[in-house]
C-alpha cells in the first residue's frame, strides 16, 4: 500500500495527472490538486508530472520518488 | 449580484472557457440558445498551457481575424532537425497555410471568451462543475462551485469542453463514452519562455528524435529574441520523476544559442497523442475539442480543432434542442460533423505517431537527410515517401501503411 503525495511548492497545477489517471482519482481545483479514495497506487501520475511534484509514501510514511536515469 | 442573475436552468451549459468552450459558447448564444460557459479559473487563459504554435489553416472558416493583440509573430514555415541536425524545410509553398502563427495563448484564449459573451453567453469564472446531474440516463445538468456556493443548474444538453483532464465524460458515466488515454497516447510537456536567445523568427523548429523520446523539442519564437523552448515526451517512455522537464533541460545544455537564455516563464501540461474518442456524444452530453482527444497525434496542434467541433456545435444543438431531442440518437449529427472535417487526418497522424514512436535516432537521420537533399513542390505523405524511396527503399516499404 502506498498514498501518493504532492509537494505543492513544485506543482505547476497543470492538470496532467488528472487526464491520464485511469480511474479518475485526481482533481483539479484552480491551483490545488486532490487525490481522491479510490487510487489503485498505478504511480502513472508520478510518470506523467513533467515537473516531478508528485511522489509517494509507503506503510512507513517514507518519501519515495521514481528515480530518473535522464 | 453575479449569482442572483444565474438562472436555475439554461439551454445549454458549457464547461471550460478554453478555445473549444469559447466557441462552442459563441456559436449557441448566436443561435439563440440561453447559454452559460463557465470556468474554473479565476482569470481565463492563464496560466498558459501550450507550445502557442497555431497553423494558419481554418481561421477562416472558423470567423477569426487575425490580430497583433494574440499574434506574438508570424512564421513562414517550420524546420524539422534530426538527431545529427541535418534539416528539412516545410514552408507555406509545400504546405499551404499549415504554417503560421505563434500565438500569445493567454491574450488569445481572452479574444475567444469575449466574442462567446458579445454572442451573448453568460461567463462565469472561478466557477467550478462538481458533478454532474443525471436522471433517466440523460444528463440533465452540473452541481457548480461558485465562490461560497453550491448550486444545481440544469442544462438541456451539457457541453463538455474541459481539456486533456477531460473530467466530465468521465464522471457522467454515459454509455461507451470512454476518454482514458493508454500511456502511448500522452504526452509530458513543459516549456520556458526565454529572453536573450539566438532564434530565427521566420521559423518554427522541431527536434526530433531520442532528445525527446516520442515527442519533439521545439522552438517557437516570440520575438528578435524571445522563444518558447519547450519539450513534449511521450509517457510511455518516461520511467522516472520529472523526465520531461530533465530531458529539455539536457537538450537546452547542449544549444549554446539557447543556454545563454533567461527564463521568464515555465509552463507545463498534459496532452494526448491518441485517436480521437470512438464516441463524442450521449444523452444531453457532447464532448469538444481536447476533452474529445481532438488533439493531432502527431503534431500536438488541436486549437483549431477544438474551435472547429464547437463552432459545428452551435447549429446542431439548435435544431435539437428546437426539437426536444437531444437524445444519443440525435446528438449523433454532431459526432458526424466534427469526423467529417477532421477525423482522416487525425487517423492518418495517429499511424505516422505510432511509427515515429520507436524509430532509433539513425532513422531519423536517414530519413531527413534524404530528403533534405530533395527540393519538393509539395509535401504530403505521398510525396515524402517517394522521395525517400529512391535512398532507402527498406523505409518506405516499413511506412508503406501510411498511404
């Protein structure tokens, strides 16, 4: 099980996240983004963010990001 | 007082004030359709999400005039550079009036609102849909946020034109409305604005290959010295955080006209490179624009188509709402209309993006140094593949499916 986390200091609220999410789980309202309950933890929004503001924490609350080879 | 003067119940309601919402919006008010647009920003047009790269094509179709207050510069034709910077050109010659405009988005977007509320449609920003309202298998209306209020408005058909989130197809539920992209068919973009570059504005130009896997890099420039350097990666080839921003950032280091820059504006976002959706329409529901993934697959471009399916929208509407059916049955003429101006070339572009999805840098290169040493009258597929085929036969016989 992991959450998925947004550092709001990096997000540019573009909404890319929200378009590919499969399941519709992400919001945009204006200039905040939303996870909602129903996330399968795909980590495609992670992939997609072209600025890297969205990571996320396992059972331990440890702050995990997909790593770049770029 | 804004909200007193809101109606509980409009002809029909238009989400998102972008160039698709903005005509679409237009074109209902002007045939007298009770309409409202609403959008979730405070201010429309910002902030700005997109390269700003229009192709002259279709304006005059869609009623718009050109004007210095959007046009940020005029280009007269694009460059395409492979992996080993070999180049072609596409100019107007080839290309007819595919080239053209490199847009201030955020003046643009502004432009459109003003003419959809001269129309005579109601605007309402920083007013967001929270839901939408369905009885019988129709869709009937949206829940809005607006300020400290929530209200239910009714609408007899709901024109959803929210862009690549693309939010209401999905909430509505309707039957075989599907806008969920496969990783293949999007894009991470981002973008600087950047002052102090050595750019040529007579052209837009494109970069190709492995410096943005599945994409392109571009360079649109604004001014003497002004461009949008930005980069669009395709998500199915981005492993880790942040990649498409690393990956211009990579490129940019390696450009010394463009290293020098500074940077006064960063924008990013999402689009898609698919087919467009199998299906743009329901009961009291019509998709537009990228929200009905109008985006060209290949290009990126889909301002034009947007306006374009929101502009057919108007007349249509009209006959059915005149009618009271805006049943699937009859909402159907729309999904036909936009098919009919623009869904072969989409299809075309889609093929081409699959092929240009895994093609190694040596191809690339092969491909556009061969025809750089040709001059073309004009370019379409066809003629691009027959110049290849004289060099490397073995590539035209891989692309053949293209014709």
């Amino acid at each position: 099980m992991v959450a998925m986390r947004l550092d709001k200091h990096v997000c540019m609220w573009c909404g890319a996240c929200v378009g590919v999410c499969p399941v519709n789980s992400i919001i945009l309202f204006e200039t905040r983004i939303e996870f909602q309950d129903h996330c399968t933890d795909c980590l495609i929004c992670e992939r997609m963010c072209p600025v890297g503001a969205i990571y996320h924490v396992d059972e331990n609350d440890g702050h995990i990001q997909l790593q770049s080879e770029i | 007082m804004l909200w007193a003067k809101l109606e509980d119940e409009y002809d029909v309601i238009v989400v998102g004030a972008g160039p698709g919402g903005s005509w679409a919006a237009k074109h209902c008010a002007e045939e007298g359709l009770r309409t409202l647009m609403i959008e979730k920003r405070q201010e429309i047009g910002s902030p700005v999400r997109c390269g700003e790269g229009m192709a002259k094509v279709w304006l005059d179709e869609l009623g718009i005039k050109p004007n210095k207050e959007w046009i940020a510069n005029e280009v007269q034709g694009a460059r395409i550079y492979s992996p080993n910077m070999a180049h072609i050109e596409v100019n107007e010659k080839h290309a007819g009036n595919e080239c053209g405009y490199v847009l201030h988005r955020s003046f643009y977007d502004k432009a459109m609102a003003r003419e959809a509320a001269r129309s005579g449609a109601q605007v309402l920003v920083k007013c967001m849909a929270t839901a939408v309202l369905k009885e019988d298998d129709y869709v009937t209306g949206l829940k809005i946020h607006y300020m400290q209020q929530e209200k239910e408005v009714r609408a007899k058909v709901v024109v959803a034109a929210d862009g690549f989130e693309s939010q209401i197809a999905r909430w509505a539920k309707m039957p075989g409305l599907r806008t969920n992209l496969k990783s293949k068919d999007a894009n991470a973009c981002f973008q600087y604005n950047m002052i102090g570059v050595d750019c040529d504005v007579r052209y837009n130009d494109f970069f190709v290959g492995s410096v943005a896997p599945g994409g392109y890099v571009w360079v649109f420039p604004k001014g003497e010295d002004q461009a949008n350097v930005g980069i669009g990666v395709n998500l199915s080839k981005i492993t880790g955080a942040a990649e498409a921003k690393r990956y211009l950032d990579k490129w940019i280091a390696k450009m010394p006209e463009y290293r020098k820059g500074k940077i006064i504006e960063q924008v990013c976002g999402g689009i898609s490179c698919s087919q467009p959706v199998k299906k743009s329409h329901a009961n009291g529901l019509i998709l537009v624009g990228d929200a009905a993934r109008m985006i060209d697959p290949l290009t990126g471009g889909g301002i034009a188509n947007a306006q374009m399916s929101g502009m057919l929208a108007g007349p249509i509407l009209k006959e059915c709402i005149e009618k009271g059916d805006v049943s699937e049955q009859a909402l159907k003429a729309y999904d036909d209309a936009w098919r009919a101006e623009m869904e072969t070339q989409l299809l075309r572009n889609y093929i081409a993006k699959e092929k240009v999805l895994d093609l190694p840098d040596e191809t690339f290169d092969k491909i556009i140094s061969a025809l750089s040493e040709v001059q073309l009258e004009k370019i379409t597929t066809y003629t691009l593949l027959k110049a290849l085929e004289t060099k490397h036969p073995e590539l035209v016989a891989e692309l053949a499916d293209l014709l």
